[in-house]
C-alpha cells in the first residue's frame, strides 16, 4: 500500500513537472526565436540564413549619430524619449510610493482602508480602461497630450509598486529606532532622512527598478495618452511592425529583454538583501 501511494506521488510530481515545463517553454520560445533571428543575417526575420551582428552594428551606429546630433533616427528618438520619460516616472513614483508607504504607515485613520484600496486600483484595473479614462480626464481639463500626460499617466500605475515595497519593508521595523533618534536630538524629518531613509533603501531601490521597467515597457496606457512628439519606444515598434518585419526591431528587442531581466534580477537580489538585513537596524 505504501509503494503504491509512493508511486502514485512521484507520478504525480513527474506530470506537474511535465506539465510546467510545457507552460514554461510556451512562454520563453517565442522570446528565444527572438534573441536568435537577431543574429539572422536575412531581412526577412522567419528564415534562418546564417549568423551576423550587422544589426547590432546599425543600431549602435544610429545611437551614435543620435547622440552627436548627426542624424535624427526616429527609432533612437522613440528611445530617448522613452528614457527620459521612464526616469522621471521613476522619481515620482520613489517620491510618492514612499511618502505614502510612511504616511499609512505612521498615521492611523478612519479612511485608512478605503485609501489603501483606491491606491491599490490602479494596479489591478484592466490598462484598456486606465487609457481610455485617462485620455477622458486630460481633454477634460484641456492638457495637451505630450510628455507631461505620459509621465502623468506611467507615475499613476507605477507608484503603487514602489508603496507595496516599502510597506513590506516597514512591516518588520522596530519602532525603537525613530524614537532613539528622536531621544538623541532629532527632528522627526530629520529621523526620517538619516534612520527611516537608509534603513527602507533596499526596498526603494526595489521599486525604482520596478517602475522603470514598467514604464519602459508600457504600450496601452501610452498609446491614449502620448502626443505626436512623445512616442516612446513600445509606440514606434508597434507602428514599424504593422508596416512589416525588420531584423532591427529584433535587434532593438533583444536589447530591452536582457536589459529588463537585469533590472529583475538586481531588484530581486536587493529584495533578498532586505530581508537578511537585521530588523533592528
């Protein structure tokens, strides 16, 4: 009886782990052929012709030019502008997500739980109607669609990721070390800056990763809401693409991918190295 169940266990294992590599080569092949049709010599993108990183080469070339004010690519413009306006919603977001992690945090209210929830909202709603809804807001207060009301809209549903870190981070201090501060001399600003600051660094520094990915990588929201010279990245491939295939935008693609895990992997990293450090500071 004990054989069988053991053999009905590892059966068991043995299909879900079947099972979840199917679902695991579902995701990532697509992304594989991608990084490998990079290196395709052919300009046609779907047939194999041999390996070369001409490519690459063009568009290092055209970032180069870009950045000597030779030669305006728009590729490389969508990118720049897709840079500038990812790190600024980064700030923001930093700004915001912590203050308001602190804020909730430090400050007890009757409307606490209905805040949290509206915070929390643009997380979970559906980008289609974030878009749509934000489009409806800024021709309702006649603001011009431009960088302002991307970065406007990117800072909407990126600072709740950086809010979520930080209070995770908050969750196990030691409400000693704001009061030892405080017993020493300082002002609670001051506390915050030289205690809470570098004690919540690890999961800022999470956040910010997050909200720039996010924002670099963000089509839908954008899409309703950028202007005609603020088209980030995602916008002009998306619009090069329904032209017909070019290898750079594999090139380019590959680019951000590696670029993206990276930022994973650090913001995880950091992650782990906030929970290891000790909660007493």
């Amino acid at each position: 009886m004990r054989l069988r169940t053991m053999s009905g266990i590892r059966l068991s294992n043995l299909l879900l782990s079947g099972w979840c590599g199917l679902v695991l080569v579902y995701l990532y092949l697509p992304i594989l052929l991608l990084i490998i049709y990079s290196f395709n010599t052919s300009r046609l993108g779907v047939v194999w012709e041999g390996l070369t990183f001409q490519w690459y080469r063009q568009l290092f070339g055209e970032l180069v030019a870009h950045l000597g004010d030779e030669r305006r690519s728009p590729l490389i413009e969508s990118m720049s502008n897709s840079v500038v306006i990812a790190s600024i919603a980064t700030v923001l977001s930093v700004a915001l997500g912590t203050a308001g992690a602190w804020l909730l945090y430090r400050y007890k209210f009757p409307a606490l739980r209905s805040l949290t929830t509206l915070i929390f909202i643009p997380m979970i709603i559906p980008e289609i109607i974030m878009g749509i809804s934000l489009l409806i807001f800024f021709k309702t207060v006649d603001l011009e669609l431009g960088f302002t009301t991307v970065i406007i809209s990117h800072v909407t549903f990126c600072f709740p990721f950086v809010l979520i870190a930080v209070q995770a981070r908050l969750a196990g201090l030691d409400p000693s070390l704001e009061e030892a501060a405080m017993d020493l001399g300082a002002t609670p600003l001051k506390a915050f800056f030289l205690v809470m600051v570098p004690y919540l660094l690890p999961a800022i520094i999470s956040g910010a990763l997050m909200s720039f990915t996010l924002s670099m990588d963000e089509f839908i929201v954008t899409y309703f809401t950028t202007g005609p010279k603020s088209q980030t990245l995602p916008i002009k491939v998306f619009g090069m693409a329904k032209l017909g295939l070019n290898p750079i935008l594999n090139t380019i693609s590959t680019v951000f991918i590696v670029a993206t895990a990276m930022l994973v992997v650090v913001a995880e990293s950091l992650k782990g190295a906030g929970k290891r450090l000790p909660r007493d500071g």
